[in-house]
C-alpha cells in the first residue's frame, strides 16, 4: 500500500527526524561502548605486553554493555509505566 495523498497529489510528509534520531541513537549505543573498552583495553595491552586480551576483554565488555543499553532503551519496563530514568515517586 502506499501513503495517503493529499489533494494535490502528493504524499503527506511525514515527521521522520525523530526516528533518525532514535536509529542513530542506538547506533551510537552499540559502537560507543566497544570502542571505548575496546581502546582501554588496546592501550592496557600495550603497557603490559599482554596482547590480545586486554582487548578482546574490553571489546567483550564494551558489546555486554552496548546490547544492555539497548535493551533498556527497546524494551518496554517491567512492572510499570516508568520510563527509564523516572525513579519511584
């Protein structure tokens, strides 16, 4: 099916900056993390000559992280309608 139209014939606009915004937000949530852990975990290696634990520990905490993240931002609360962030009033 296709969207409705408006008189003129063409189609009605649609508000799609906050869906990009979440899309890129969540993007940012995977990769963040990764990067992040994995970088300490690169720099940790090279200052005890350990490679590559360190950074496949930091890359391995850094995915645990991000799909957390995820999870909470994608998955509907638990036993209310608090989003999250909105502590017990």
């Amino acid at each position: 099916m296709s969207a409705p139209r408006e008189p003129g014939g063409l189609p009605e606009p649609r508000d799609s900056l906050p869906d990009a915004i979440k899309y890129a937000q969540i993007s940012g949530m995977l990769i963040g993390p990764m990067l992040a852990f994995g970088g300490i975990g690169f720099l940790l290696d090279r200052h005890f000559g350990t490679k590559p634990w360190f950074l496949l520990a930091g890359l391995i905490l850094g995915m645990v992280g991000g799909f957390v993240n995820f999870f909470r931002l994608v998955l509907p609360p638990r036993g209310g309608d608090r989003g999250p962030g909105e502590g017990k009033r």
